[in-house]
C-alpha cells in the first residue's frame, strides 16, 4: 500500500470513534498488527481490506488512493 492508505485508515478509524483495538477485534487480528497497518509497516489481505472498507464504510479505491 502506500502512506495515503496509512492516512487514510486512522482518520476514518477516528472519524467513527473507533480504537485501533475495536477494529482489530472485527478483523480477527492483534492490536499489534492493525497498527502496523497504520504505521504502513503491514498491508491487510484482500480479505481485511474488504472487511476495513465495511466497517469504516469506504471504498477500497478511497482507501488505497485510487479515487
């Protein structure tokens, strides 16, 4: 991914006042790894990125930059 998706995600994740470990909890991950994903350290599976844009209720264009 890149450090928009990174962007991206914690604003949305704010946006909904969500913690990184409420989301971490729906993906079925550690808090740890959610957060690498954040930090642009980790990318999700297509899998987890399909489930992010459901929960934040985006696109995986808008996610990604693409939009």
């Amino acid at each position: 991914m890149n450090s928009l998706f990174s962007k991206r995600l914690k604003e949305l994740r704010v946006k909904k006042g969500l913690f990184q470990q409420d989301i971490a909890d729906e993906l079925k991950i550690t808090s740890v790894a959610y957060g690498g994903y954040e930090r642009g350290e980790y990318e999700p599976s297509l899998e987890n990125l399909l489930k992010l844009c459901k929960i934040l209720d985006t696109t995986p264009n808008y996610l990604t930059g693409h939009e």
